[in-house]
C-alpha cells in the first residue's frame, strides 16, 4: 500500500505497506540508485507535475463523422497518466463548421472523443485566446475548467488552418488536459483564513531561509498582506481545491520584495503550493499604468534623441507635452491603437524595489526633457538605453514574428529604471506581470537597462505570460527562464551584428561590465555545456523557485546549439512557433524537447536540420526518461515524499516524514520507520482529512502537527502502538517541535504572529509552560534533551532589547542564561545533546554568513563550530544534533547560484572543532531537514533526482571533489 492511501481507521495502531527492501526488489532497484521521475520538481512536486493523474493513456484515432476514416495521426505522444495525449501532430483532419476559432476547436474535440477522452469540450474548456498566422493558421488554447473552477495549467491547444474549401482543417493538437479529477467545489475555508494561513506560510518559509528576521517586529517593515484570487483546483490525482492567494510585502531582514503565489488547501487550509511572482533577470555569476483616453489627433510626435550607456547615440521616440513644453520617454509611433497604448519608460529613481514589485507606484512620473535631446541624466539612470531597447525588443517580434507588442494585441509597454533596494544598490531586473523593473546597479555593473539581452529577457518574459504561460516554479519556471534567455541574446546579436561563432554570442549580461572583460561579467554563458546527466540541480521551490536559473541553460544551451546549426532565422522560427503554438503552462524539458521539434517539422525542417535540432538535445541530455540517470550516495527511506513546508525527525533507531499518496492529492500523513531501512513503515496520523506536518520522535513517541481549518492540534502516539493523543491546540504554530521522554516542546504564534515556545508533559498535557509571545518578550526555536530545553529568548530590559540563549531545567522549571548575545545580533535554531548546547546567530550584519556556537548548558566552553568570519565561514540554516556528531544545514556564502552554494549537510564530532567538519553526503541536489539519529547517522530530504526523498547516511562521506 502507498503511503497516503490506506483505510485505517483513526488510532488504529497498524504497520502498514512493503519494507523498503521490498519495495526496492519488486522494482529490480537498490539503495543509491535513482527511480523514474515525472515533472522534476521538489517540494510540491506532482502538484505541479506532468504524471499527476491515474488514468493511462489512450490510443490516439477516432472516426470523425465523415464516411472516409481519417488519416492516421502521423505522431501522438501518450500524456503522462492522462486520457488526452500531450502531442497529436501531423494530421490534416476537418474541423466541424463553427462560427469562431474557439468553437471550430471544441466542436473537433467532441467529436474525437475516442482519441482526446475530453467528455464535454464546451462545458470544460474556455477559450484562452487564438493566434492567427500566415496561410490561415489558427491557433487556438482552450483553458480546463473542473465543474466551473480553473484547473492550475490545464490547457490544451488546437492548431487549424483553412482549406481550399474555406473549412478549417485540424493540423495538430498538444497539451495538458487532466481526465482524472473528481474532487468536490465546494470550500471550507474562506478567503479571510485562506489569507491568513498563506501570509503565516510565506511568513514561516521567509524565516525559514532567514532566521535573522526573528526578532523583527510587524513595524519594522510593511507588514505581508494577502490578495485572493478564488478557486483554483491543483491538477494532482484526483484534484485538489484550493484558494489561490498572492502575498506582498517587505522581508522583515533585508527589505527584500516578497510577491508569492500561495495555494491554501480549501478544506484543510494547509500551502500546498508556494512560489515567487516575480521573474527576476538572476545573479551575476561574480560577486500598469492606466490606459489613455484614446487617441487624440495631433501633430507628428518628434524624434528625441540621447546617448546610451556605451557612448553610443540613439534616436529615441518621444512625445512633448503641449502644456508645459517638456519631452517624455513616450513612444506612440509603435504601438497605434484607440487605447492610447505606448512604449513609456518612468522614473523610478529614490523608488526601492520593494515599493515597486507587483504594484504601480502612485504619482510616477515618466521620464522627461526640457528638449528633445535627453541628457546625461536620462543617460546614467539607464533611462536612454531602456527606452531604445524597449523598441528594439518590440521591432524584433513585430518584423520577424508578426506579434504586436507583448500580448500580441498592442498591449502598452512599461519600463521602471533607477530603481534601487532600500538605498542600496539593485543588481538585477525582473517583469511582475504588468512592466519591466531594471535595477540601478553598482560600482561593478552598470543599471541593468544597458544590456539589450537583459530588456529583450525581460520583454519576452511578458511574451510567455501572454502565449504558454509557464508556471515560474520548477523546470517549467526553468523553461520559462530558457526561452526568455534565448529570445534575449536573440535579439541583441541580431541589433548588433554579433556572429553566431563569436565568442561573446552566447554571454547574457556581458555589456553590463564597467570594467571587466565580458565573460567575467556575464550572467549565463548558453554554450556552457550543461546537462541533464551532470548539471541538473534538483531543489525545492524555496530556492530559485524550484531552480529556474539554476537549470535553465540546461534547455536553452539546446536552443542556442540549434540556432548555431540552422542560423538565426529559421531557428528563431522554430522556437517562436513552439511557445506560442505548442507549449502549455506545465510543460518541462521532455515537453519542450518535443514542442520544439514538431514545431520544426511543422516549418518544413527535415532530413539533416531536422537531425541537427534533435541532436541539439540529446547533446544536452533531454531524452525520454533523462531523470532516470541521477544518482545518489544516500539511501533512501521513503520515495516521493510530495509534500511541501514539512520538516523530518528522527530518535532512537527512528525516524518520522510527512508524505503524501504517490500523486500527492491526499491530506499529508506521517509516517515512521527505521534508521536502517529495515521493517515496516508505520503510519502514526489518523486519516481526517487534515495535514499531519513537521514530525518528531525520539524513538518511542512520534509527536507532530495537525493543521485543519478551525486551527492546528500538537499530537502524539507512541510508536510501540495506543491511540492518539491531543497534546495542544493554537491558531498559528511555528516548525519547531520536539520530544524527549515525557517532554513535548513546540514554538506557536499568538494572534499578530509574536513568537511564542510551550513545554507540555506526554502525561498531563494540560499543564503547560510558556516563554514569550509578547510585544517585548518573543521566544522561539526550542529543542530538548535528557530533560533540559534550550530556547532563544528575545526582551526589552532597560529600554533596549537583549537576545539570549536560555536553558531551563524541566525537572525543577529553573531557567538560566547560556549566553547574552551581542547587540544587533540574531539568534537562530539551535539542538541539545550530550550536555551541550548548540545554536545559530548572526552578529554581522548583510555579511551573507551565520556560525554554529556550541556551550555547556552551564555557559562554559563557548566555541564556534563554524565561523562567521574567515575561508571557513558558512551560512548555516538549521542544526541538529546527537551524543556523537552535530550537523547543521548550510550554504557557501556565493551569490552563484550552483551546486555548491545549494544547502548542504556538514558535520563535527560533539568534542571537534571547526576544523574536523566533513560533508554528509556529495549528493548534487539540494539537501534539507537534516534530523540526528545516534551516532553519525543523519536522515534527511534530498531533492538531487528532482522529487523529495527521505535518505539517510551511517556516516559522512568526508570531502566531496
């Protein structure tokens, strides 16, 4: 039985399902070596997976109603676990008569119904835009609709032409089109809780990646608000209804911009799904607006002029105010319709990107002239070389695509420049979904605007939004990211006359230099010769949201290898027609490999370009089942975890994870086994419909969180057997949880999110101890071992405020100081073991590290285990520890975004210093949790083969070359 589906009842203490070994030898598999994956993404991976449903695949060919059959498709790709096939391409088969594209397309549908298995194509499929092309082309998207609710990247694609008898003929069809839902519409949670529990989520997941900001209050920033947008069903098994919310605001460390796209689980009111909302350019590899009234008959604009960031001068389309004399950066010349659209670029300059980020700011001035010759100014904002750029970008898809402005239908172009991060120097760019946001950059990078791959980045980020709609989370996110980077370097060695064999073609960013040669400045290099086999970097959507940047040149290393071979025309081609006429929101490499392929034959490619562009793949492993070829040196626990924002425990000879069923459409349960992968897993949680998150055991008792929609319960159950015990009950509860003996300790948040820790007895749960969860006096991050809970405690004393790690004797309830933190600084999670303690803090501030601090309970012997300063120095995240090792979760301090400054497991001996440190495992994804058993023995989530997994080690690898 797979972990999630079972029918036991509440309390029933039943082992359940094959052992681990058992299951590795039903499927002629062993220890360290990977399993098939389907979608490539962590965290919440078959939610936004490619095989989240249960149906198989159907043949493809059906009779169309005529007396003569129809041809036989030339291919049909099966879709993944679903009815509708993902590809049906060659074919020239009659549409039924219809009077709109749309309808042409649904009638088809229905009649094929044999083939794509879609029951009611009018009822379930809303037109989502048609995109008409030379020689009658039609293409049509449909977007899936179950019982009325939208279904997250459901959407299929129908591509017709006219005949020589004026009837529309079906050339092709593609997409995602999910056949398995059943799930109900009806909610349980409104949307005030819905946005309550998905700002609490981006909240914990923020501190999560940052405990820094523990100490900040809710005025020290502006505070997260939550923007519903109704209903949304997740396409995993069945279906998932959830509530779709966005959160804005301020990280509370750093002054970041948060825009996060939240699922909340209607029933349950669990994140099931969690995403950034904004598509950022990356990071260097070193170191709307209203529409106007309509247009109003006037005069010719003039033509301006100004001076870019090379020295180059630049005509520039601008428009004078009649009123005050004055010159703005306002291009009607492109764009010409009755809404007054244009191409602006404003000034945004003494904005932060915080005050900008998926809102328009009020009273934004564009950016303007006294004459029609813009001038210095203009010029080291990064405003002249936007505004060019902008009509470069828009020149390139109008001429060589036919596509007029970013929606295809004129829609008004917005570029933001001199932007900075709260006074500090921005380095990067992004589009929020409505405009362009170029940061001002640095003594090193000039602002971002100057580099045309940057802006036609950024511009086709808007093209994607406005045709395949990638979701911005895992590899389709990395997709999104590839297509953007190629259409960007497209169009700057086109502008610019860049030969395909130069050096330099392939660079993005590298003109944005002050000084440095190119290929130490640029941002990604398209010939850099990663693969699937040696560079894919499996993650979880909290980091680079599911790597987006981290895989991209995976895919658009292809794209480049393509244009180089069949030159730049053709190859923009294909790729152009593949996204716009094949690609669907959900669509990851495999997908992509096929769309871009079948839109090649659909050119006329064939014989050896058409070899080229399949060679072109395979060259960076996108093949069928690529995933296959990822391995590990761990040993695996339990497969396709498919839950999100969920930690491990482990104690005694066990451990305990939270797992959803294969298709992660059910509730998460949790589940406990042994260390060594020996025996039965053992499920722990009843099976009520809640989220069951954030286990902990210490080889007797498996205590966690139960999250429902009238609050969130702390139960127990011991392993041994026996019903299950309701320990507390809150509102809001923070990750922390642990157990030791007859001790239960958790971290809550009262009402406005003020930290709080509780200590409770397994025996008499109704006598509980608090510290904090006041406006001056928080608590947080609690841990506990052979009776003493060590805590970091945060207070006003004397006017100022002190933070401290405390230990408290539970025996007796005598509370007593470790050590008083320094000013300034932030106190992160810590461990108890062997009569120790350990901790995390920050004492610099923006230095991007933080060290791991070890203490007697008594305050004595303080020693940094992992320095805050030096060659040596890590940015730890999270700590855990036994009687014989500690290990903590850590990040190289590089802003590179690459295997090496992924989270990583290290690990000291107990009686070590810093010097005696060694990697856990040499895994190439991205390792989390990490829960101590006995000994060496760690237990982990490893996202390496692209899924989450629970694995373990007896003992550290050492070095990893």
């Amino acid at each position: 039985m797979t972990p999630g589906r079972r029918s036991t009842a509440a309390g029933d203490p039943t082992f359940v399902g094959e052992t681990v070994r058992q299951r590795r030898a039903r499927s002629g598999r062993s220890a360290g070596l990977s399993r098939a994956r389907r979608g490539g993404v962590t965290g919440a991976a078959a939610l936004l997976g490619v095989a989240a449903l249960v149906v198989s695949a159907v043949p493809a060919g059906a009779a169309t109603g005529d007396d003569t059959p129809p041809p036989a498709p030339g291919e049909v790709v099966p879709g993944q676990r679903t009815a509708t096939p993902a590809l049906v391409d060659d074919i020239r088969e009659r549409a039924p008569a219809a009077g709109s594209a749309a309808d042409a397309a649904r009638a088809y549908l229905a009649a094929e119904r044999d083939r794509y298995r879609i029951a009611n194509p009018v009822r379930d499929l809303e037109p989502a835009g048609t995109v008409r092309g030379d020689g009658g082309r039609e293409t049509v998207r449909l977007r899936q609709e179950h019982r009325g609710v939208p279904v997250l990247g459901g959407q299929y694609v129908v591509r017709m032409e006219k005949g020589d008898d004026g009837r529309r003929v079906v050339t092709g069809t593609s997409g995602k089109y999910f056949t398995g839902l059943r799930t109900g519409t009806a909610a349980e949670v409104d949307d005030a809780l819905a946005i309550e529990r998905a700002v609490d989520a981006v909240r914990a997941d923020l501190d999560a990646e940052d405990f820094t900001a523990f100490a900040k209050t809710d005025e020290d920033g502006a505070p997260l608000t939550g923007t519903s947008h109704g209903l949304v069903v997740l396409p995993a098994g069945a279906g998932v209804l959830t509530r779709h919310i966005t959160v804005r605001g301020t990280r509370a460390a750093g002054g970041e911009p948060v825009l996060r796209e939240v699922y909340i689980d209607a029933h349950a009111g669990y994140p099931v799904l969690q995403y950034s909302g904004i598509k950022t350019f990356g990071t260097p590899r070193t170191a709307g607006a209203g529409k106007a009234a309509g247009r109003a008959a006037r005069a010719a604009d003039p033509t301006g002029s100004g001076v870019k960031l090379d020295g180059r001068s630049v005509e520039l389309q601008v428009r004078q105010d009649e009123v005050q004399g004055t010159y703005a950066l306002r291009d009607h010349s492109r764009i010409q319709n009755d809404y007054g659209d244009f191409l602006g670029t404003w000034d945004a300059r003494g904005l932060g990107v915080t005050d900008v980020a998926g809102v328009w700011p009020p009273e934004l001035p564009l950016f303007t002239s006294p004459t029609p010759a813009f001038g210095s100014e203009a010029t080291e904002a990064g405003a002249v070389d936007a505004h060019w750029a902008a009509g470069q970008v828009y020149d390139y898809f109008k001429n060589r695509h036919g596509r007029d402005s970013l929606d295809g239908r004129g829609m008004s172009v917005h570029s933001l420049v001199g932007v900075s991060d709260g006074g500090q120097p921005y380095v990067n760019a992004f589009w929020d979904g409505q405009k362009m946001v170029y940061g001002n950059g640095d003594a090193e990078y000039l602002p971002l605007s100057a580099g045309l791959d940057v802006v036609g980045h950024e511009m086709t980020h808007g093209v994607i939004d406005h045709s395949a709609d990638l979701v911005y989370a895992g590899q389709s996110g990395a997709l999104n990211e590839a297509l953007a980077d190629y259409f960007g370097n497209a169009i700057e060695t086109d502008v610019y006359g860049v030969s395909m064999d130069d050096p330099t073609a392939s660079l993005l960013g590298e003109r944005l230099c002050r000084a440095r040669p190119a290929g130490e400045c640029a941002f990604r290099d398209l010939n850099d010769g990663r693969t699937t086999a040696k560079s894919f970097l499996g993650v979880g959507f909290g980091t680079d949201s599911g790597g987006v940047h981290l895989n991209s040149t995976i895919f658009s290393g292809a794209l480049w290898d393509v244009r180089e071979d069949l030159g730049a025309r053709l190859a923009d081609r294909i790729v152009y027609r593949a996204l716009t006429e094949y690609l669907t929101p959900l669509d990851g490499f495999t997908q992509g490999r096929d769309a871009v392929i079948a839109a090649a034959k659909d050119l006329g490619v064939a014989g050896q370009d058409l070899t080229a562009v399949q060679r072109a793949f395979n060259a960076h492993g996108i093949v069928p089942n690529w995933e296959l070829a990822l391995g590990v040196d761990s040993d695996t626990l339990l497969e396709r975890v498919n839950t999100t924002d969920t930690r491990l425990g482990a104690g005694g000879d066990w451990w305990a994870a939270s797992s959803s069923d294969e298709a992660g459409t059910e509730p998460y349960s949790v589940w406990a086994g042994r260390t060594d992968g020996t025996g039965r897993l053992k499920l722990m949680s009843p099976n009520d419909g809640r989220y069951h998150v954030n286990p902990a055991t210490d080889g007797k008792t498996v205590v966690w969180q139960a999250h429902g929609s009238n609050g969130i319960d702390i139960l127990a159950r011991p392993l041994a057997g026996g019903p299950v015990k309701v320990l507390a009950h809150h509102r809001s509860i923070g990750r922390a949880l642990d157990v030791d003996g007859d001790v239960v300790a958790y971290a809550y948040n009262n009402h406005g999110g003020r930290a709080a820790i509780a200590y409770v007895s397994l025996k008499d749960p109704a006598n509980k101890v608090s510290r904090g969860g006041g406006t001056y006096h928080r608590a947080t991050w609690p841990s506990v071992s052979d009776g003493k809970l060590v805590f970091q405690n945060w207070r006003r004393v004397a006017h100022q405020y002190e933070s401290s790690t405390r230990v408290i004797d539970i025996a007796t309830g005598e509370e007593s100081v470790v050590q008083i933190a320094a000013p300034g600084t932030s106190l992160g999670p810590t461990a108890v073991a062997g009569g120790r303690a350990y901790w995390l803090l920050d004492e610099i501030d923006g230095n991007g590290v933080t060290a791991l601090r070890r203490a007697g309970l008594d305050g004595s012997d303080v020693t940094d285990l992992s320095p805050e300063t030096g060659p040596q120095a890590l940015n730890v995240s999270h700590v855990t520890a036994s009687d014989g090792a500690v290990t903590m979760v850590a990040r190289t301090p590089d802003t590179v975004l690459r295997n090496e400054s992924l989270s990583k497991l290290w690990q000291f001996p107990t009686d070590g210093d810093g010097l005696r440190r060694g990697r856990v495992s040499c895994n190439r994804g991205e390792q989390l949790s990490a829960a101590a058993a006995p000994g060496t023995r760690v237990v982990w989530l490893d996202a390496t083969t692209g899924t989450s997994e629970v694995v373990t080690r007896a003992r550290p690898s050492g070095r990893c070359d």
